[in-house]
C-alpha cells in the first residue's frame, strides 16, 4: 500500500479519530478546567456535543480507547453541578488524586486477586502475597505431579 492510499482516509474516519481524541482529553482534569474557565460548558450546543459523544461507552468504540477513565468524566459532565464544580482548582486536585491512585494500584489490585487465587489453588496457608518464583515453582510442582 503507498503512503497515499494510508493518509488518505474518509472523513468518516477522520471524524472517528478526531472525536476518540477528543473524548481521551476528558480524562485530563486541567483539560477540563480549561473548557469549564472558557465557558465551553455554558454553550448548549457543546453540552449537546457531549451528551452525542456518550456512544464511546459502546463496546464497539469503547475498546479503541486508551485512557478509561475518559469515560467516566464523559458521564460526569452531563450533569450541570459537575461541569460547574470543574472549574475549582480543588475539584480539579481531587479528580487527579483519583486518577494517580487508580492507576498507581489498580494493578497491585488485580496482583492480590491473582495471587490470592493461585494461593487458594497451591495450598499457601499464609496471608502474605506469593512471589513470582514461588507461583512458578508451585506451577512446576503441580505439572509434575501430574
């Protein structure tokens, strides 16, 4: 395929990219500040914008996006009190908070779950998290004794 044939795409397809763009800048909160400080959210036609956007939560949509938690803001500012309350600088600090502590744990987390199950599985009576080479020698005992 030539360079040419890949940049040229159909406005459906840039209108796709761009609105993903768009949609992923929500989960910054200073972005939203920006667009709440500049009156974006006292314009009808951007909160209808908004509330046209809200297809992304579709599955079909929702997998081409990087930055989750986008969508949750995209929830958030349908609602007139949020979009008011984004323009505080402490609503913008608690919004990153959330978002620096979900990421920061969200896989520790799921390493707890996962290694809570493979504890229940291999009989690791004590509380503590098992160690990636004690998973792998526990996986190397079981297959063994099968």
């Amino acid at each position: 395929m030539d360079t040419a044939a890949r940049t040229d795409s159909s406005p459906d397809e840039r209108r796709l990219v761009l609105e993903l763009e768009f949609v992923q800048c929500l989960a910054n909160p200073k972005y939203l500040q920006f667009l709440a400080q500049h009156q974006y959210f006292a314009d009808p036609a951007f909160i209808n914008y908004l509330k046209y956007l809200l297809y992304w939560r579709e599955p079909q949509y929702a997998k081409l996006i990087v930055y989750p938690y986008c969508l949750e803001m995209l929830d958030l500012l349908q609602h007139e009190s949020f979009r008011a309350s984004v323009a505080l600088e402490s609503t913008v600090q608690l919004i990153h908070q959330k978002e620096y502590y979900h990421w920061q744990h969200w896989r520790t987390s799921e390493r707890r779950v996962l290694f809570g199950h493979l504890r229940e599985r291999f009989g690791a009576g004590d509380a503590r998290l098992m160690s990636v080479e004690e998973v792998k020698a526990h996986l190397r005992a079981s297959e063994s004794s099968i």
